[in-house]
C-alpha cells in the first residue's frame, strides 16, 4: 500500500493519515474551539487536531473552573522544534488558569537509555526547563519535579509513589505488552511511573479531583489509553478521567521524522543563527522545481516543502502566509527565497530566545 | 523419592533436610556463635541454623560497631507461633544494639491478596505491632513503616522509592520468573519494593553504608537472592551485601505447615488459654503409641511428636528439657501428660502476653 503509515511510541514512519489514525485511535477532532484559542497558531492551524475528553478543559476555561495540564519530558539531546510544540501548550495553559506539571522523565531515561539520574537532572535544567522558561512559562501555578524525587513532604511524596505502586495491579501483562512491545521490568516500573505522573494531581494530597489535559504528539496515545484503563479499575479513588489532545508531527528537515541522533534532521533553540542558516540552506527538503526555469514556469509546491511547513508554524500572519503559499506555487517566490524568510524569521526568533535563555538561567530556583 | 521436599516462596512441602537445603541455596551452617547467643534458644537449639555473610554481624556486635536489622511483615492472618520466632530476633537484635527497620508489605498484599491498605493497616496494628511490643520491642532505634507510606521528610520518602524504581533495571523477566513462578506486573512492582525494603536502610538519607541482616524462614531465600544481585548491579551506590538468616519452620499442629486459612493449625497469640487446651489436645500430633500398655513398653518419640517440639521451643531448662524427652521416650510419660506440660507452659505464656497486649495498645503511637 503506497499510503501505509505507523505511529507509535516506538515507530512513526510514512505519510501520517490523521484523519485515519482519528479513527483508528478512536480520538475525536479538534473543532469549533472557542475564541481563546484562535490566536494560538497550534490551534487554528490545527496542528493540534484531535483529542480524548477535552470538552470538560473547555467547560473549565468558560466558567472559570480550575483545570491542570499535566506533561512529561524526557531529558535527552537537544530541545528543538518538536519540543517547542509542548511547550507552547505549557505555556498557553497557564495562560488560561491551569496548573501546570511538569515530570521530569528521569526514571524513564534511566531504564530505556541507561542515563544516570544526574545526566538527567543537568539536560533537564540547561536543555528543556530553561527553554520553557525563555518561552514564557512562570513559576507561580507551576510543579516542576523528578520522577526520582517528587518534591513536596513525605506525606505529598509517599502519595506519588503509593500511586504507582497501586496501579500495576490494575493493568495485565498483555495490556503493557500492547503499548511497550517487547518488556522489561523497567518499562513496567516506568510505565506505572508514568501512570502517576499523570494521574496524582488528583489525589486529595495534591489538587484533589480535577480535570486534567495531557497535550501529546500522535504517537503517545498509548500511554493515555493504559493510564486511563488502570485509572478506571482503581477501587480507591475515583479519578476524573484524563483529557488528551494529540498534535500532529512537526516534519524533520530533511521531511523525514527529527531524530535526535542527527543534528541535521532539526533546528534546536539553541542553534545559532548562522548554523540555522546553513541546515536550512543545505538540508531543508524543497517543494521548488530542478531548475529556475522550470520553478518559474510550473511553480512550487509548498505543501511538501519544509521551510514552508515551519512557516506555517512562525508566520503568525495569516495574509502574508497566505501570499507565500501563492507566490511559491505560482512561481514568483524561488526556493531561496521562501528559505530567506524561514531564515530571517527564525534568526530574529532564535536571537531574542537566546537572550531570553541567559535571564531564564537566573530564575531555575524559582522552579525546582 | 522417599524424602522429596519442596521449600520456595510458594510451596513448602515434603519432610524437609535443612542440610540438604543448605548445600542447594548455598548457604553457611550457623555455628560457632559468640556467648552473646548462647542464652538464646532460637540460636542455641538449631531453629536457626544457616546463613549469609553473618559474619559482618558477629564482626559489629563484637566491636560494637552499628549495625540494622531489617524484616517485613504480611499484614494477613492471625499473629502465631510461627511469626513469634522472627519477633523474638527483632528484640534480639536490638537488645544487642542494633537498629531496627520493620516494614508492613501492605503493598504485596494488595497485589497478591487484594487486600485494601486499610485493612491491612488495621491487621498490621492488631496483630503485629501490638504482639512485638508486648513481646518486648521498644520505640527507641526502630523505624516501622508502611510500603504505601514510607516516613519521614519528602527527602527520605524520595529516597526509599528513588531505590525501587531503579532497581527494577538491575534483574532480568527471567530472574523475577525464578523467584516469583507466573509474574504478573503487581509481583514485579511488590519485588523492587521488597529490595528497597532490604536494602534502603543503607543510603545516605537513611543509615548510611551499614551492614544490614535480614532473618528469614527458609523459604524466604529466592528474595534475599535477587534483592543481593540487584544491589551488587546497581552502578550508583555501592552496598555492603545483605547478611541474612535462616530459621526452621515451627511445624503445624497437625504437623504439617501452619496454615494461616486453618485455625486448627497454629496457636495465635491472643488464642485463650482455654482454645488452646483444646487445639493441643485435640490437634496436636501426637509421637505416643496407640494403647496406654504399648506407650509404657515401648516408649513414645518426642523427634515426631509436636507438642515436644514446642517445648524446645517454650521449655529454657535444658536439663527439664532433656528429661521430658528422656521419660517420653522410656515410656514414663504418656501423651496426654506431655501435652499437659505444654498446654501449662503455653497457658502461662499467654495469660502474661495477652496483659502485656493490653499496655502495648497505648503505645502504638510511639511505634508509627
């Protein structure tokens, strides 16, 4: 089958049908949202496009009710595009009124990349929470923590863990081999962590019952579907069942997935402007035509085109993207040129983040 | 096989050869002990008989340097005879100096019984607690906790959970499959718990390195194993190996094992004395010979009979000991009369305990 994709949380390959993975996941599309959120790029460019449950956050923001966004980050490699989707959400969020968690996912790196905790700890702080930081995200209604260390007292802390430790009993060996593939004892330990992380906000000794929204990328359903099964036979409490919305892919450079292992394959917020320059330059895939002349006769095609992809996430005007996409396709806008814009949009971009970056190095007491 | 036996976590069966099972677990005969176990019966007539790397232990207690002694308990069932001997080690030990860490496996029960943390909350105080304080242990260099609730600041919380959950990287599906038969994902999780269980005591948030002994039945022994390979594993900390000990299983009333779904086959310690003339007389299994005329020709045997093997148990006087056994085996003493120096001494002990339960009751509250 030409049009064969998967999406997994080990796998995402070939052209993503998400009408079809709707679907297939048995999610509901991202429609009709209220005003908040048409000026979020994320939302009325329908990148995030689906979700599980999310009308209750929607009842939330309407009457005022507080809500908890609730998300995870595995500290490993470069905080880049991809990462900055998450963020934004974070960040959005808090905005409205929601409490924002934060996991660290050391516990997960130490069993599926054998990272220390101390690895973890560091990238954590330089890569992902100064980012967040430089991005917009304040202290004041926010937990950052490890999943090796949940802050707070003893009582707080023994609630994250009991949690995890009640939860394996409600889910079966064949129900964590269908979202891990092959097992270990450590992506079952992870998987119940995990579990906790997304559930605890609402145990009495946190937020106490409270809609909770976990913003994921397509491939994560399956760790909100073992979440909220275990949730649901849990005799002890009973949770609000989590909301999830899903956000499509943002393409790697060279179209394929980003992948963390090769540089090239994304553009990280703290690239400099002139290697930003050159990974679009050199290796961002093109929707232009072999020659200038074919390019000006029978136009580009931006749909396939990255560096117009990534426009259509940082031109936050609406008329000029909309006069890129038809000059590029008529012809008129070269590939170079349609690159010089992405460059000189992300340039601008990166150079303030930067700076952002150096003040947000003196606020991480403030967050963990 | 005449002599089969079968002794694991989850079966014990079979007339058992401890020398045998010693050669197959690899452990040490317990001999040569210092004067200090000499008054001691547990040590001084064999019902504790092997051991692991004791003697970093015996090294502590000679130079009086700190050491933890460290054990769990199943909050199910009736407190018996049986779960007196592990009881009386506890106070041995921390009569000896050593400080005590007892935890309550309410989290294995709600994996492998499905019982709720309230409940055994409740059984764990009742039975448990109350009997150890009654039978002597003192608040002061004790630390009893709860796996769903582990004390303490959020520092040693973390901590004690930080260990379970990276443990889980150091045994393979394989290892856990030897010790635990059919896994399930509660066994999994209820097993780094239990190695946390052993081994925390010695972190920096806790005791610091230390040697830490754990007595166990020896059935007991495929936990100790897997919890000794993880640690020696565990990259982050170096731990000073588990030392641990082996006791002999008190045999049932009917001589087989003491079942906790059988009344009729343990003497709880809050049984009155009146119950347990009955269960003795009319349970106990009995060495003597089947006519009153045989018994005085031929002897009974104390080796098989059940009531004198809880006289090595309850009877100190060696030389009363001997005797007994000695006039039972001549024939002088008949069984009825046997049981009746049992139910006596048993009685006694009893009464005394069960005011004893009454004063320990008032000090839960210094316990936990």
């Amino acid at each position: 089958m030409a049009n064969e994709f998967v999406v997994n949380p080990w796998e995402v390959k070939g052209d993503i049908d998400y009408d079809k993975l709707i679907k297939e996941f048995g999610l509901k599309p991202l429609q009709n949202l209220p005003e908040e959120f048409s000026d979020n790029v994320l939302f009325s460019r329908g990148f995030v496009f689906a979700h599980r449950d999310f009308n209750k956050i929607l009842d939330c923001i309407k009457e005022k009710e507080p809500f908890v966004m609730m998300t995870g980050l595995m500290p490993t490699g470069k905080f880049h595009l991809g990462h900055m989707m998450v963020a934004q959400q974070m960040i959005f969020y808090q905005n409205l009124g929601a409490k924002i968690y934060i996991a660290v996912a050391d516990i997960e790196a130490y069993h599926q990349r054998q990272q220390s905790l101390e690895d973890s700890k560091k990238i954590a702080i330089d890569e992902y929470i100064t980012n967040y930081i430089a991005l917009g995200l304040k202290p004041e209604n926010c937990e950052i923590y490890f999943q090796s260390n949940r802050s707070g007292d003893g009582k707080k802390a023994s609630a994250f863990y009991r949690l995890q430790n009640q939860l394996a009993r409600h889910a079966t060996f064949n129900e964590f081999k269908a979202v891990y593939g092959d097992l270990t004892p450590g992506k079952i330990i992870a998987s119940t962590l995990q579990a906790s992380d997304m559930l605890h906000a609402q145990l009495p000794e946190f937020e106490g019952k409270i809609p909770v929204v976990v913003p994921v990328g397509s491939d994560q359903d399956p760790h909100i579907r073992i979440a909220r099964d275990m949730a649901k036979r849990f005799p002890e409490y009973q949770f609000d069942s989590l909301c999830s919305t899903y956000h499509k892919f943002m393409p790697g450079l060279g179209s394929g997935k980003m992948s963390a292992s090769d540089p090239n394959s994304f553009i990280a917020l703290t690239d400099s402007p002139s290697e930003v320059k050159k990974k679009i330059n050199k290796h961002a895939f093109s929707g232009g035509r072999e020659t200038l002349e074919e390019h000006r006769k029978l136009g580009g095609n931006p749909d396939i085109d990255v560096s117009y992809q990534y426009l259509t996430y940082f031109e936050e005007d609406t008329q000029k993207l909309k006069q890129i996409y038809d000059d590029y396709k008529s012809g008129k806008l070269l590939s170079g040129e349609l690159k010089k814009i992405l460059i000189d949009k992300l340039s601008n971009f990166l150079t303030k983040h930067q700076e952002a970056r150096e003040k947000a190095k003196n606020m991480i007491a403030k967050f963990i």
